[in-house]
C-alpha cells in the first residue's frame, strides 16, 4: 500500500485539477484543498476494499464477479442515482456502508 500511494497520490492531483477547474467549482483554496482530501481518502479505502476481495479470493476470475456486484451496489446506492428518501428500507443499510456515499455527502456540503 505504501508503494502504491505516490501513484495514487499523483493520480488524485491530476484528476482533481482537471475536474474541479473544469466543472467550474468554488475557487478558493479551502475548497480545493477539501475536495482534494475528500476523494484521496475515498481512492485509498475503495482501494483498500478492492485488494481486500482480492486477498479473499483465490484468482483473478474470482474477485471480479464480486467486485462488480460490490461495485454497482456501492455507486446505486450512494445518494446519488436513487436519492436516500427514495431507497427501499431493507438496502438503506448499503449507504451506511458506502463509503463512496459519505465522500459524496461532504463534497456535495463543501460545494453548497
């Protein structure tokens, strides 16, 4: 993991520069900065949730028919395709969860 942060890292500035400027956020340094936080902690523990299915599994093969169900659950119920008022009770637990959707909560907070 340690190896792997100055790629994730680099990525994270690359990506954040290119959206934040071109989406036309607020332009404030406070702003960036905790948008910037925001989606490196979100690319580390998504990251980590990854290599721990990949840990769990014996081949390549294996992990990704979980990945891609773990994946799809965590990005439909982030608040943003189904809005929280809108989600069925018994998968409401799957945003508590969802780390995505707490990234996406306080961006949506540092923007507005």
């Amino acid at each position: 993991m340690i190896t792997d942060l100055p790629n994730k890292i680099g990525t994270t500035i690359v990506f954040d520069l290119t959206v934040y400027f071109m989406t036309n956020l607020r332009r404030t340094p406070g702003h960036f900065f905790v948008f910037f936080l925001f989606t490196f902690v979100c690319t580390v523990t998504m990251s980590m949730f990854f290599r721990s299915i990949g840990a769990l599994s014996r081949s390549l093969s294996q992990a990704m028919a979980p990945a891609a169900i773990f994946i799809l659950a965590l990005v439909i119920y982030t608040g943003f395709a189904i809005p929280v008022t809108n989600m069925h009770p018994w998968f409401r637990w799957l945003n508590y969860l969802d780390p995505v959707a707490y990234a996406f909560e306080a961006l949506m907070i540092n923007e507005v």
